[in-house]
C-alpha cells in the first residue's frame, strides 16, 4: 500500500474511532523512512513529521531545507540531556520529555536560541512499557517548577502503548492516560492539555476511541 493510501486510510479511522476527529493530529514517524517517502507522505498534506534518531534528523532538514518545503519537525523518542544541543534550533516541537531535569536543560537552549519549545511529559500508565517517564505522583512533584519554565509550553501528555494485542490492557492504559490528563488539566492547566498515543499498528484505533487528540503511526505508513 502506498503512503497515500495509507494515510487515507487513518484520516477515515480518524473520522470513524474519534469522538472528535476534528482535534486529533497525526504524527508520521521517519524513522525507518527515506527521504522519498517523507516527500511522498508530504503530498498527501500532513507536515508534521516525526524522528528518534537526531543526526537522521539532521541530515534531512537539510535536504528539505533546500527544497523549500515547510516541513516541520517533531522530535518523538526518549530524549536525552546529550542529544539536546543537536535539536533546539531545527525542532518546532519536542514529544517525551520524561524528568524536571531534562525539563530545565531543553528550557535552558531554548532560551538561549529565543524560542518556545512546545513539549509533552511522558506518564508512565502501565508497567514497564515507559521506564523513563513520570510516574503521578513523581510529575505532581514537579509540576509547579516546570509550568515555571518561561520557554517551554506544555500541551499535553504521552504513554508509550504497551506491545500487545490484548484489547483490554490498551484500553486500560489509554483510558489512563486520558484520566491523568482530565486530572492535570484539572488541577493545573485549565483544560489546555492534550494527548498522545504512541499506537504503532491498529492500536491508535483505540486510542482514538479513548480520546487521544496527537496519534503517532510509524509501520503503519513507513512499512
């Protein structure tokens, strides 16, 4: 199936599982991509594309740079404080940062280069599956130090979806991610949060029926 197809085919799983299609974004991940499919997949009219390794990253900003597309770049995986200096200045918006230390490192460049960096906090809902994300209680900890961070903006949470096809956990922890949301946006945020399934195959479908409003779909499109 091509990219176009493929990405039809989650614009209508979009409109058919969402409450309300109309807020969810799709996140292409380019990891397993060459840069014909990211061209490929930009004809079809999503440019919010997606990448865990930077120097990948790097490398095709600067392709697309002198295309003169206006491809942005997300940068989607489980960052960490060495691979900060490499992202600040190509990177429209950082998904996963999992520890208040991180938090204040990317705050720190990004002020440096005069930008606001938009972020997610990583909740680790289920098990083992987000090793490095923040447990409730551990991000209720720091969260009155991280809305304090002038040049991040953070607009939602994130789970990494366990890799399983058992129905009922990823309805359990995408169910739990969303009441971790409702609870934040409660309590701190003024119903400004969002967010993300990390669904890889047919599970954002669920994610989808659980309210995810940012879907990152990486075999899916890149097979």
């Amino acid at each position: 199936m091509s990219i176009q197809a493929s990405v039809e085919e989650i614009l209508e799983d979009i409109k058919k599982y969402s409450p309300y299609p109309e807020k969810v974004k799709l996140i292409a991940v380019t990891k397993y991509s060459t840069v014909e499919d990211i061209e490929e997949f930009l004809k079809t009219g999503q440019n919010i594309c997606g990448e865990n390794k930077v120097q990948v990253v790097k490398d095709k900003i600067e392709y697309f740079k002198n295309k003169n597309t206006d491809i942005k770049w997300h940068f989607i995986g489980n960052l960490q404080k060495n691979k900060v200096k490499y992202i600040i200045d190509d990177v429209v918006a950082i998904h996963s940062v999992n520890k208040l230390s991180l938090a204040q490192e990317i705050n720190k460049k990004a002020e440096q280069s005069g930008k606001i960096m938009d972020v997610l906090l990583e909740i680790n809902v289920y098990g083992e599956e987000s090793k490095q994300g923040y447990s409730l209680d551990e991000l209720k900890c720091d969260i009155i130090e991280l809305k304090n961070l002038k040049n991040l903006n953070i607009i939602g949470v994130m789970t990494m979806a366990p890799f399983t096809d058992d129905e009922k956990i990823l309805r359990m922890v995408f169910s739990g991610l969303r009441k971790i949301k409702d609870e934040l946006n409660k309590e701190y945020f003024d119903n400004n949060l969002t967010e993300l399934s990390m669904g890889m195959s047919n599970d954002y479908k669920i994610a989808l029926q659980e309210g995810s409003t940012y879907i990152r779909v990486g075999t899916k499109i890149f097979k």
